[in-house]
C-alpha cells in the first residue's frame, strides 16, 4: 500500500509546485517608505542635536529640564512617557517646535523621526 502512495504523492507535489501561481499582493495594504526604512539612532539624534539641544534647549537643565533629549537613553525615556506630545509638537504637520526664531525640521526629517518612533525606537 505504502508503494502505490509514494508516486500519487510525488505526483502531487510536482503538480501542485508548477500549476499554482502565488497570489497577488493585496492592493487594499499600501506599501509606503517606512515599512522598509532603516532610520538609525544616530541620524535621530543627529537631526535632535542640531536642531533641540545645539540651541540651548532641551538639554535637561532650565525650563527644559523634563525633556533632556543629549542621549539616546534619555530621548528614548522621554518618548516613552510623552510621545503623544512630541508628535504632536516635532513631528506632526502643525508642529511648533522647534520654536518659529528658528527654521522648521525638513518634512523628510519630521518622517524619519516619526518611522523611527513607530519602529520603537531601535538603537
């Protein structure tokens, strides 16, 4: 009996790998540039260096003291608590920060912080 299923099977298998196509991609899941982005800690912090804590802010002292954002450990920290806020404040299409005395984040570096958070922050 064992004799006689070993070529239905192997004829099965053979069929089944060269008749079946895979199936189309679902066009209802659209792919977009952070699904296969790799934004790095260090391009993160770069752009908050140059932009949050070269300035004289957020650098965990003054006024600012609650967002400390000078290492990774401590941006990672405040986000964790507050990343409602600073989405709405950094990243968000009304943000106001950095403050108007100072030129706006590129929409394209508000987008890779906002993978990056989404991604859950990898270091």
């Amino acid at each position: 009996m064992r004799a006689n299923l070993l070529p239905v099977l192997l004829l099965a298998l053979a069929y089944g790998c060269t008749a079946e196509q895979a199936p189309a991609p679902d066009p209802g899941i659209p792919v977009t540039a952070c699904d296969t982005a790799v934004i790095t800690s260090s391009y993160v912090l770069t752009s908050i260096a140059g932009n949050c804590t070269s300035r004289g802010c957020h650098k965990g002292t003054g006024a600012t003291a609650s967002s400390d954002f000078t290492t990774y450990a401590k941006l990672k920290t405040y986000l964790t608590s507050n990343e409602a806020i600073f989405r709405s404040r950094v990243i968000s299409a009304d943000a106001d920060m950095p403050p108007s005395r100072f030129p706006d984040l590129s929409v394209g570096m508000r987008d890779s912080i906002a993978c990056w958070i989404s991604h859950g922050m990898p270091e």
